[in-house]
C-alpha cells in the first residue's frame, strides 16, 4: 500500500518559453533532480514524438517532470497517459481515452499527448523526463482536424492550475507501481486503451509497417500484433486505427 507521494513535486512555472523538455534538461544540469517540474505557459517550439513539432499557444497545459528511472521505464509514457485520461474524467467528467502508445484521445480526436526522454550515464539510464501537453483551453489546431481541446469538449473554459494540480497527484499515485506493481499500470492502460482489439497499421522506427489486429501489451509497453498469422512486438511507432 502506498503511503505519501512518491515525490516531493519542486513546480517551476514559466511564461512562454521555447520547450519545457528543453528547460527540464538545463535544470538537471544545473542540479536540479527528480520532482522538478517545469510548466510554461506556452512554448514556441514544442517538441511531439518522432521529431514532430507541438502547437504550444497560452491557454494549455505544458509540463515536463524529471523522474527517477525506477522500475520498468517501457511503462513511463503510458503511465503518463492513464494520468492524464484519469485527470481529464475527474475534472470534466469525461470518458478519455489512449491510443497506444500515449496518445489521450476524446471522442477519438486527440486532446494530448506524452513525450518519454531518457537521459543516459552510459548503458545507464539516469533520469526519465516526462512531457505533457494537453489542449485546455486553447483551440485544437485548426490543421489538424482530428485533434480538439477540452474546452471545446465541454464548451466551457478549464481550470489549468487545478488540471495540473490533480496530474501531479495521479502522478504521484502511479510513479511506485512503476517499480512495485506495474500489472496496474498496464491493466489501467488497458482499461482506456481505443487500441486493442483493432485492426491497426504501426510504422516501427525503422520505418516499417505492419498491419494487423492490437491483441495485447507486454509488460515493457510494446504493442503486440497479430499479422499473417505471427503475433509481431513493436516496442516504439506511429500507430493509425483501421
Ligand atoms: C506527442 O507527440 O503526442 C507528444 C507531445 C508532447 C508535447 C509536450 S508539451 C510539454 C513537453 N515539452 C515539449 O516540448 N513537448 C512536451
């Protein structure tokens, strides 16, 4: 049973600045360790995944927290998601959703999304920086058509403090099952995931696809597919739903 939260958050709030991830890492660097969070109230070059940039303007939720590397790291960016879905059903009562492998999901259009880094001392991981960014009260970009923010969800506008207040405590819930009972991280995941039991295509990082039925995650967060009759592991890649 867990007792206390499992950081003591230090918040760093910030105005606009260029990227949270990058401001988290010149905090490290200058000794600031685990439970620094950065928040800015804009960003002018977000990163996403996969080299893609993140449309940060006032009125979202950006945030990185430096973690300690404990446990099964593979499960860091969905932990990150099921906090964020889980913050997004008690604030506005809403049904979130995650497409693997973090991606939160309303009404199947994307409202945020999670960014794992790990920061390396040789073979050794030694710090996990996990960015958060979340459409609030901000308008999902226009470009992006399968995207929405949660203020237009609601029609209404969102308390970003207390957002960020209620992730940082369903953060500090599931960071020790990270080490101690990471089952419940993966059967929370589960539970929201829009991924299982559909067929998808998933590009790997070597750029291949494969497409196929999601069947399960393995406990160090990869995506299992069932294709041609071979059950294939994909531990990182772009996922569409079929
Ligand atoms: C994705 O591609 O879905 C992940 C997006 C993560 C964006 C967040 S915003 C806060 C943090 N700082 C960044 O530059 N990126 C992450």
């Amino acid at each position: 049973m867990l007792e206390g939260p499992a950081l003591p958050w230090k918040v760093i709030k910030l105005g606009l600045i260029g990227s949270t991830q990058e401001k988290a890492r010149e905090y490290l660097a200058s000794g600031h360790g685990a439970g620094t969070v950065i928040v800015a109230a804009g960003q002018t070059y977000g990163s996403g995944r996969r080299g893609r940039s993140w449309h940060s303007p006032k009125g979202g939720l950006y945030m990185t927290a430096s973690l300690r590397p404990v446990g099964e790291v593979g499960l860091v960016p969905l932990m990150g998601g099921v906090a964020v879905a889980e913050t997004i059903r008690a604030m506005a009562n809403i049904d979130a959703a995650l497409k693997w492998p973090n991606d939160i999901l309303i009404g199947g259009k994307k409202v945020g999304g999670v960014l794992a880094e790990s920061g390396w001392a040789g073979s050794k991981i030694k710090h996990v920086l996990l960015g958060v960014g979340v459409n609030l009260n901000n308008p999902a970009p226009y470009w992006l058509p399968e995207a929405t923010s949660l203020s237009e969800e609601l029609g209404r506008l969102v308390d970003v403090e207390s957002f960020l207040d209620i992730l940082l405590e369903t953060l500090d819930r599931y960071i020790p099952f990270l080490e101690s009972r990471p089952e419940l991280i993966l059967s929370s995941w589960k539970e929201m995931s829009q991924t299982l039991g559909r067929m998808v295509e998933v590009t790997d990082v070597d750029g291949e696809a494969i497409s196929g039925l999601a069947v399960d995650v393995a406990p160090d967060g990869s995506l299992l597919v069932e294709s041609g009759g071979m059950i294939r592991q994909v531990v990182s890649g772009v996922l569409e739903l079929r």
